[in-house]
C-alpha cells in the first residue's frame, strides 16, 4: 500500500522511496556530475558496472532515455535495428530512435516465451544493397511483458549476432526480476551483449534513474548522446544514493513480489477470471468479456487501484504486502459477485 492509502497494481513504477532510502539521499555525498565529479554516481556506475560484468556505466534520469542512447550510440542515420512489436523501445518509447536518430525499427512478433526467434530475426537482416536500410542491431527486452528469457536463448541470441556481424542490446528494465526468478546471477542474465539499460526505479524502488552498461568505448560515446538528449545532471549523488540503497537491500526481495504474484493469480483464477501463467511479478488478466470500468471502479472502492483494459496487467512490487493481495482478492470477488451472476 503506497502513502496515498492505496493498493496500486497498475505497475511497479509507483513505488516509493523508503524512509532509510530516503535517509542516504539527504547524506549522499555529491559534486557536478557533467565534470565527473559525482563521488556517488561515480560509485553507483562502478558497483553496477561490477555487478554486471560490463566494463563501465552510465547513470540517466530514465530508462527511455538510458535506451534511447543505447540506440543513438549503436546505429547511426538510416540505420535500422530488429525489435519486438510489443518492446518498450519500439512501442512505449515515443518512437525517439526514429525522431531523433533517423534509426529505423524492424518490429517482429515476440513468441510465446517472449523472445524473438532468431530465424525470423535472419530473414529480417536486410543485404548489403544500397535499396535498403543497414541492419546493425537486435534489441532484446528482459523481462518481456513478465516472462523470463532463458540463459540458453540469450547464449544464442549473443552467438548469433556475433555471427551476423550485429550489436545486440538489452532493455534490462527488469533484469533483475529476470535473475532472482530464474535464480541466476545479473551478469549470467546480460552475459554477452554489447550493452543493457538496468532500471532502478521500478521493482527495486528508487525514485527515478537506470544506467546503462557497455564496454568503455561504447560508454564514451553514450556520453556524448546523453548530452545531446539533455541528460547532464548536476549535483546527481542525491539520486545515485537512492539507486545504491536499492542494489543492496532491494534485490532478493523481489522474490517476494514473484510469490505474491502467484498468489494473487491463483485467487484470481478461483474467482473465475481468466489469468495467464506468471514468471516473475506481473500478472495478465483476459477481461475481454468483462465491463472493465465498472471492474475498475469495483475494486477502488475497496482501496485497489487498477487500469482499465482488456489486457489487464496488474504487478506487484514493495508496495504490495501478502494483505494487499487478500485484499485485491477480495475486491475482484466483489466484481463477480455482482457482474458475473
């Protein structure tokens, strides 16, 4: 339950900053970051870095930004790169990488496991022929809509675009999600791409930042691209210590939000609702054939706030205690007590 009293499932972005996350924020150590001076973002991208076994990293305000550099740093003007139709950086990102960098998407199909098959993605290279666009990228998500690449999909995916001369990036977003539910380390889980944008504002609940991870060439050059896109922060250690916090209390306890996942799907689908299998802390309900404002208007009477959509997605996060989805529980019970009968 966040501060305003309410259950919010809508997504794990609405996590707020505990009291002792908020207490190293007012004692972090801080200088200007556009000179490098930062003494604790410096640290942040040094722990992540070393965490991740990448070389070196790159603190930004947001994880749209953090892929949109990614981007701009691989590809250059009428370049294209393969992603997903559903993908955060072809979908939910503003379209920036067409906007801004002239890059141009080559959207495919996820499959059921929320990867992109690699035949698929060979067909979709475009040759060396000056009619076409330069294909230089694939850009993978992880977790995809709650599902967890597996290890030995991401081995290929890296053996393959090693083998086709491509970069490959990794919307990391929930990276970590994807490591404690497949019960891997976070370097097992990014191993071989040549760069990943980690977010630390979502399941481990800092208030705003994600870093994006690549060798020191490519971090130098996303340098750069973070200037131009106007991510120059100052006096940024206040933020960075929030994302510090999160690195070393808030990981393995996103075991929690997983299981309480699970539980609220099982009670859902006791209830009657059409519930996808869960793989980490997202929940997808089929409400096609229900009334989903009354739905939604339903359950916040009761304290639970929800989107209104045919694809419901409702995702726990440390806001969410094993009461809360009782609750929420409940408050879907009361839906179909009184629509369903």
């Amino acid at each position: 339950m966040n501060s305003d009293g309410l259950i919010d499932l809508r997504s794990d972005t609405v996590t707020e900053p505990s009291s002792a996350m908020r207490k190293v924020m007012l004692n972090a150590k801080v200088g200007d970051d556009v000179y490098g001076e930062d003494p604790t973002v410096n640290r942040l991208e040094a722990v992540l870095a070393q965490m991740t076994g990448m070389e070196s990293g790159l603190f930004m305000p947001s994880g749209t930004q953090s892929n949109l550099v990614a981007l701009l740093s691989h590809c250059a003007r009428g370049d294209e790169y393969i992603v997903g139709q559903q993908a955060h950086t072809y979908k939910y990102e503003g379209g920036g990488a067409a906007a801004l960098g002239a890059i141009v998407p080559q959207p495919l199909d996820f499959n059921e496991a929320g990867e992109l098959d690699l035949a698929m993605v060979k067909a979709a290279i475009k040759p060396a022929d000056h009619h076409f666009a330069n294909t230089r990228l694939l850009a993978l998500e992880n977790t995809m809509q709650g599902k967890v690449l597996s290890i030995d999909y991401i081995k290929s995916a890296v053996q393959f675009c090693a083998q086709h001369k491509l970069a490959i990036h990794l919307d990391g977003a929930r990276a970590f999600n994807a490591a404690v539910a497949s019960g891997v380390t976070i370097a097992q889980v990014v191993g071989g791409f040549d760069s990943v944008s980690i977010c630390l504002s979502k399941g481990l609940g800092a208030p705003v930042g994600s870093v994006l991870l690549g060798s020191k060439e490519f971090i130098h050059t996303a340098h750069r691209w973070r200037k131009i896109t106007g991510g120059g922060m100052r006096q940024a250690g206040i933020l960075a210590a929030a994302g510090l916090y999160a690195l070393e209390n808030n990981v393995e306890r996103l075991a929690e939000d997983h299981q309480n996942a699970e539980r609220l799907a099982q009670g859902l689908q006791a209830l009657g609702f059409k519930v996808a299998p869960v793989y980490s802390n997202m929940v997808y309900v089929d409400c096609s054939n229900l009334d989903t404002k009354k739905l939604q208007t339903t359950v916040l009477r009761m304290g639970v706030k929800i989107s209104s959509s045919d694809h419901l997605r409702l995702v726990t996060h440390l806001g969410i205690t094993e009461q809360d989805v009782d609750t929420t529980i409940s408050a879907f019970k009361a839906y179909s007590t009184a629509y369903f009968q």
